[in-house]
C-alpha cells in the first residue's frame, strides 16, 4: 500500500484509487516513479509491496510518488 506523499500515512484503498486518513487528500492508483515521473510497476513479494521503474530500478515505499 502507497504512501501518502504529504504526511506518509499509509493510504486507503478507496473505489477510485487511494486516500489518505491523515490529510483526506485522494490520490489516483498509479504510482509513479520520483526520479522520471513515469509510471511504475508494482511488485508485491511477502506481504512488502516494493515499486518498480525500469529506467531507475526499485524505487522504495517511502519515495514512490502515487498521484
Ligand atoms: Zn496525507
Ligand atoms: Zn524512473
């Protein structure tokens, strides 16, 4: 589960993507990476959920940008 970038709270699942219980600011449900601002890939592996961008690699929880 994303982030959210404002406050890092962990975001709510939400019908239209995310939101965020600490600042109620609603965010889309694509992820994307903060090097190139293209969208990333989402790996989910043991519970962790890590992101992917193929230009840039991993790119951890707390940096994902999710808009
Ligand atoms: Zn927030
Ligand atoms: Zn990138």
């Amino acid at each position: 589960m994303p982030l959210c970038p404002h406050d890092k709270q962990r975001l709510n699942e939400s019908a239209s993507g995310f939101d965020c219980p600490a600042c109620g600011r609603q965010f889309g449900n694509q992820p994307v990476c903060p090097e190139c601002v293209q969208p990333a890939e989402v790996l989910k592996a043991c519970g962790a959920v890590d992101f992917f961008c193929k230009t840039h690699g991993m790119i951890s929880l707390s940096r994902v940008i999710v808009s």
